[in-house]
C-alpha cells in the first residue's frame, strides 16, 4: 500500500473516530439543549473554563464558531497583530488553506489551490473579498483594512447562496472593530525592525450619550526594500471613522468610511533563468541565471544578465537594454457604507447600501518589463436581508442583492520589440436574490437548504494601439536595432506611425509596424446556485454536519474573445468537538470539490501576437482531502495548536492553445496552425499536499505582570508557483517559523514585545514565470527574516 493512500486511510479513520470519542465523553441519549438546561445552574461559564468560544457571523447570524456547520477558519484581530500579519497577503501563515502571492499588482488569491494569476480588469478573482459586509471587487483594492480588526473570517468552498458570484473557492471576511456606546478606551501599538520597518496602528472609541460612540482608527506601516536593488518594499497609511447610533431600542445605524493609500516602489522580482527553443529536437533549452535570489532586477548583476541574455522579441540577434523605468506605486482606496439594523418581531432586517473608488497608478516591473497601469474603479452594492432570531422549528435567511461597477483601465508596457497601448472600459451590473431554511427536526437534529438566482450583465470595449518592430530583414544580424521604449502612449513612442499610415524604417532592414484594433461586446449569464445540509449535536459539545454546495463564477472577455463561467460542486463533511471541560478542541473536516469550465489566467501571447494576460476555461478539477485542527489548554497557562491539511488537487481536464510552440513542463502538440497544450492530471497550483501549522503559547504570571512566549511552525510540501509546469515554477518543501517574548501587566494595558519572524530566512519563491518574447524567467520570493520590538499600551 502505497504512503499516499495510508495517509488517506488514517485520516479518514480519524475523521469516523472523532464523533466516537465525542460520545464517550458525554451521554448520547439527551440532546445538547437537554444537558446546557439541566447543568445550567451548576456550569461555570463558557468563557472562564478552558477554550475561549468565538463567535462569527460567517452564516449572516452570529453564532459559536464550534456550532457552525460549515467549513471556516477564525483569526483574532489581537492574533493578527501578535503575529504581525498586516494584510491578506501574509494571513496564509495562519490559514492552511489560504495561499496569497502577493506582488506589486496586488494579492493573488488562492484557497486549496483555486485561484487566479491575473490582476487584469477582465478577470474576477476565485475568493470573495468582502470588507465589514461589502464586496470588493479587484484584487489590487484588498490592501488598507488589516487594523483594528475584530477578526478575519476565512471560509473554504464555494459560498454561492449567501455571498454569491465569485466565490468558488471560498471567502475572506474582513471584519473591524465596531464603536462601543457608553465606552471609552483604546489602544496604541508601535514597533521598529530591521529593515527600517516601522509599524502602528491605534483606535479611540468615543461615547457620545448611552447609546451612540464615535470609533475612528488608523495605520502606518513601511520598509525599506527586501531585495538588493531597493524594491519589495512597503509604504502604507490608513483611517477608518464609525459612527454608531442606536436610535431605538429596535433600530441601529452604523455609518463608516475609511481611506487607504500605498506609496513608494512596491514589489520585485529577479531572474532565475532563460529558455531556449532547440529546433533541432523541438525542445526548450533552460540556463540558470545563477544570479542571488534577493538581488532584485535593478542590481548591477540583473542588468547585466538581462542584456546579455533577453531577447527582443522578433529582432534577430537583438538582446534587450537595460530596465530603465524605476517602478512606483501610487494606489488609493476609499469608500462609504451604511449599515442599518432593524429588530422586528420576524427577526433582523439589514439594509447595506456602500459605494467604493479604488485607484491604481502603477509601474510594474515584476514580469521583466516596464508595465504602466492606470485604473480606476466606481463600485456600488446595496443589500437587504431578514434573519430570524431563532426558533425552535425554523430560521430563516432571506435577501438581495445589487452589484455594480465601472472601469477604466490603461494598460501600456513595452518588451522591447512591442509596445502596447490598451485602453478598456467595462460595466458590470449584478442583481441576485436568496434564501436559506433550517428545520429543527428535534432538538439535536436540523436540516438546511437554500438557493441563489444571480445575473451577471457585463461590457466591454477595448481600444487596442500596438507598435511592433517587424523582423530584421537584412542577411546580417541587427544588433544596433533601436528599440520601442517604454511610454504612456503611443504618440510618445519614437518610431510609431501615424494611424493608418505606412511602416516606418528606423534602421537598415527593420520597420516599425502599427495595428490599431477596437473591440468589444457584451456577455449576459444566469445561475441558480444552491446549498444542501443536515446537522447533529451528536454530543454536548460535539456537532456533526455534512452538506452539498455550489456556486460559479462569472464569464468575461479576453481582447479576442470571451470566457465561460466557472461551476463547482462541493461535498463536506466535517466534526466539531470540545473535550475535557472545554480544554481540548478536535475539528476535523473531509471535502470533495468538483470543478466544471474552470477558469485560469496566464502570462502569454494571444493568437493576435500580443503580449499579456489570457483567462481561458482549461477544463475539469478534482479537489479532495481533510483539513484537522486541534487545540489544547494543557493548562491556564500554556496553549497548544494544530493544524494539519491534506490536500489532493488534480485537473481531470487541463488543455489550451497557443499561437506558437510553449516554454512547458505539460505536453504539446500542433494541431493546424496552433499548438494544443494538456496539463491534465497535473496537481493544481499553489496547492501542496501536506500543510502543518504548529504552535505553543506560554504564560509565565509575575504577580500582576507577566510574560508570555510564543512560537508558531509552518510546513508546506512541494507546489508549483505559476501556470507553465516547468521545474523553475517548481517550490520544494519548507518551514517557516516564527518566536515571540512578551512582558506587560496582565490586563494589557502595557506590554512590550521582541519578535522574529521567518527565523531559517526561508525566501521561497511564491510566484513565477516565464516571458514570451524576452525568453527570461522571473521569480517574486517570500519576506526574509525581521525581527524587531513592540510597544503597547490600552486604556
């Protein structure tokens, strides 16, 4: 029996003997209600014994997080902090099933290996962003909102009856501090680390009377760069202000806006090689670079290697000059939300109504070439929902849902031998409705079903501008050839003719083309998505569910044609136990996910011969395993955790075509003029098989002071870091680990903290690609190691 399926075997058994053990440690024949009545007046409370309950509003209703049956992972605002985790691009240190490369574009999404490598305006993330209750709806936009945080919410699997669209692989819940009526206090924290790194944040909650407060908060973070040439750094601000009111006993209105700004450089990459096409054999040839991982593109060394060996495009015996665009970002992010909470007799009716503008201003470097983006985005979202307050026979979830956003987005980069100038505008509109019903069948027993209508109306029009320098044409090579430089616009460019006019020479043999392309169109999509459930108290604290969801996400446009929605289906069934008077915590989840139209986007070169991003639907996946986590107060003051996630992730059907043979590890065919590429039966990326998180927190009590240390593991086995399958995308295993020493006084009003993390100064590769047309790969590595102190102080 092979290892593989021993390790399925034992987690399965695992999974069967949790509700066994459950039943041994209380009676099976009372319902859960039963025992909380009759122990009720002798029980202490929840809180003060053992684990701490979390409660969530993952369902829309808030809830014990060991009482949701659904598959969801909980981190609290003060956890976020102690670790350092300042955005969604690190919250995967904490999150097994979370996966985030993280570059100068913005986050890139992943949970259990479904998610997208584009931060292009045409393609809509996997995983649902929703900030306080509102949905964001680009991936560049997802910075500003780690602070003053209550918790963040991460459910894995589809989401399609209560949050929609777009959520095929889950969703993250960012969820802030709300104003406390009749409350003053707040708190301040500040650290300083190496690379010049500066951190703070702080909030004050305001009373005003006994039922209104006024909460504003804000955050300051930067570094210098992590890479020798001064990128992958960090310069980042941010406000929030709330006003709460309760206006009736009955009626609450939240009214909130918050604003968020990045400066500064922003990310890098380096080169980890170029490749070759051997015509001889009709196989790609791969040189290392042999370059420093944490030199950056900008480092003496880089540029050397980039003119010695980058290709400009169809320019024979051209190589490329040096990267002379210092990149920079200049990102804005700000919005308004009203939240509107109305208790009545049939439950809580909410009215959420948020209007959002989000602002990218970049240039981006990462891909080995200059890529300018301008991008601004008008969204606006309007919700109304009714949640019973819970009965004895049924809840109940009924809602609404409006969508709507405006783009326009310039693109325009060059690669040497081709500048592109994109200008595109598109329009979403998206209405839907939903429902869910639970039946309480007894007391320990409940069956849920619900459904989503979604309609997806969108458009596109797309003014493409491109200048190409043709082939040289001339018996000798053409290395004194001149290049298309990098610039805003096509007028700018040097050589570029006019519209419609002729070729122009810029040397012996070499022309400069233009082509000039408008296209456009509209796409209109609807979908039923629905949920099934049933769940059980098996035991006091013990919960057993199983369930059947799906959801989709919306189709949309390349520059040449456009995509299908993506389907999935996903079965769950998980356990959710507290032992030994609420000191141990065993959860333990089985899922199956089947994709249908799944949808991928890579760095490639269109059948039009442009350069750029390409969503395509490249077929079927199978996603299966089981996630365990486990948590013990050995005593009242030392906590254990664990976290173990198994994850077996394949394409059942992964085919697409090329204009021209492909730099891949997949196999490849012609088929007429193009080339047919199959990656079927390969792992899915970003999506290691083993993920262990490991971690023990101590408090040593000094009267009223203390020290608390802290260390935390993770695991991950090999994955594959980008599209193409080649050996160079490639991560083998690694561990990242994290300490931490804390003194203060025991109610936290003062505490100072050292803290390293990345300790091994692990840098492994989170992302990486090939470059049609330089035939140079690029590689963005993980932090290295920082440490530094931390300053606290609440009131």
């Amino acid at each position: 029996m092979s290892v593989s399926r021993k390790s399925r075997l034992l987690l399965s058994a695992a999974g069967m003997m949790v509700p066994a053990l459950a039943l041994a440690q209380s009676a099976p024949a009372q319902p859960a209600q039963a025992h909380a009545d009759k122990d009720s007046a002798t029980a202490p409370a929840p809180e003060t014994v053992g684990l701490k309950d979390i409660i969530v509003t993952a369902q829309q209703r808030g809830e014990s997080l060991q009482k949701a049956a659904i598959p969801v992972a909980v981190v609290s605002g003060a956890e976020l902090l102690n670790t350092g985790v300042r955005g969604v691009e690190t919250l995967g240190k904490l999150v097994p099933a979370l996966a985030v490369a993280g570059g100068g574009q913005g986050n890139l999404i992943f949970i259990r290996g479904v998610g997208n490598f584009s931060f292009v305006a045409s393609s809509d993330p996997a995983a649902a962003y929703n900030y306080d209750g509102i949905y964001v709806g680009r991936s560049s936009a997802t910075f500003g909102t780690f602070y003053d945080l209550e918790r963040v919410e991460v459910l894995k699997g589809p989401q399609g009856t209560l949050y929609g669209r777009n959520a095929t692989a889950g969703a993250i819940n960012i969820l802030p501090a709300q104003p406390r009526p009749g409350e003053t206090s707040g708190y301040a924290t500040a650290s300083y680390g190496n690379y010049n790194e500066v951190q703070a944040e702080g909030a004050i909650n305001l009373p005003i009377g006994e039922n209104a407060a006024f909460r504003v908060a804000s955050t300051y973070t930067r570094h210098d760069g992590y890479l020798q040439d001064g990128t992958q750094t960090d310069n980042a601000a941010g406000g929030r202000a709330q006003l709460k009111v309760r206006l009736t006993p009955a009626l609450t209105v939240r009214v909130e806006a918050d604003y968020a700004q990045q400066r500064g450089i922003g990310g890098g990459a380096n080169y980890i090689g170029k490749y070759a096409l051997n015509p001889a054999t009709g196989q790609f040839v791969v040189t290392p670079a042999g370059l420093p991982v944490d030199g950056g593109l900008l480092s003496p060394a880089a540029q050397a290697y980039r003119t010695a060996n980058g290709l400009a495009g169809k320019l024979a015996g051209r190589s490329l000059d040096p990267l002379i665009s210092t990149p920079y970002q200049h990102n804005d992010v700000y919005g308004v939300a009203v939240h509107v909470d109305w208790q009545t007799p049939i439950g809580t009716v909410s009215v959420i109504p948020a209007w959002r503008h989000a602002l990218k201003n970049n240039l981006n470097i990462e891909s080995g070439q200059a890529v300018g983006n301008i991008q601004q985005a008008d969204q606006y979202s309007a919700e109304a929902r009714l949640v019973s307050t819970g009965g004895k026979l049924l809840d109940y979830i009924a809602g609404a849902y409006y969508f709507s956003e405006h783009l326009d987005d310039d693109v325009h980069n060059s690669s040497g031998a081709l500048a592109n100038f994109n200008i595109n505008h598109f329009a979403t509109h998206s209405p839907s409705f939903y429902g869910r019903l639970t039946l309480h069948a007894t007391s320990w027993l409940r069956f849920t079903g619900g459904a989503r209508y979604t309609e997806d109306h969108k458009r596109f029009f797309n003014s493409q501008n491109t200048a190409l320098a043709v082939v040289c044409a001339v018996a000798a090579a053409c290395p004194a050839a001149p290049l298309l430089p990098y610039t805003m616009t096509l007028a700018q460019q040097p050589h570029a003719p006019a519209l419609g006019g002729a070729p122009v020479a810029v040397s012996p043999g070499v022309l400069v083309a233009r082509t000039d392309t408008y296209p456009g169109g509209t796409l209109g999509t609807n979908k039923v998505t629905w949920r099934g459930a049933i769940e059980a108290d098996v035991a006091r604290h013990s919960l057993l569910y199983a369930s059947v969801e799906t959801g989709y996400r919306a189709g949309g446009f390349n520059a040449f044609n456009t995509y299908n929605p993506e389907n999935i289906t996903a079965y769950t069934l998980g356990s959710k136990n507290r032992f030994f008077s609420n000191r141990l915590q065993l959860n333990i989840e089985a899922f199956w996910w089947k994709y249908r139209d799944q949808q991928l986007s890579y760095f490639g070169i269109d059948p039009t011969g442009r350069l750029g991003v390409i969503t395509e639907n490249v077929g079927r996946s199978t996603i299966k395993g089981v996630d365990a986590e486990a948590r013990a107060q050995v005593t009242h003051t030392t906590l254990l955790t664990a976290n173990v996630q198994y994850l077996d992730a394949r394409y059942d059907s992964f085919t697409y075509v090329s204009p021209a043979p492909t730099f891949t590890g997949c196999a490849q065919a012609p088929t007429g003029a193009l080339y047919t590429v199959d990656c079927s039966g390969r792992r899915a990326i970003n999506s290691p098989k083993w993920t262990v998180n490991l971690g023990i927190e101590q408090t040593i009590p000094l009267g009223d002071r203390q020290i608390t240390l802290s260390a935390d593991t993770q695991y991950r086995s090999g994955r594959y870091t980008g599209f193409d399958y080649i050996p160079q995308e490639y991560v083998d295993h690694s561990w990242v680990s994290n300490a931490s020493v804390s003194y203060g006084t025991r109610d936290g009003k003062y505490v100072i903290s050292g803290y390293i993390r990345n300790i091994g100064n692990n840098r492994a590769q989170i992302y990486g690609t090939p470059v049609p047309g330089s035939n140079l790969i690029t590689s963005i590595i993980a932090p290295p190691r920082t440490y530094g102190l931390r300053l606290s102080a609440r009131f």
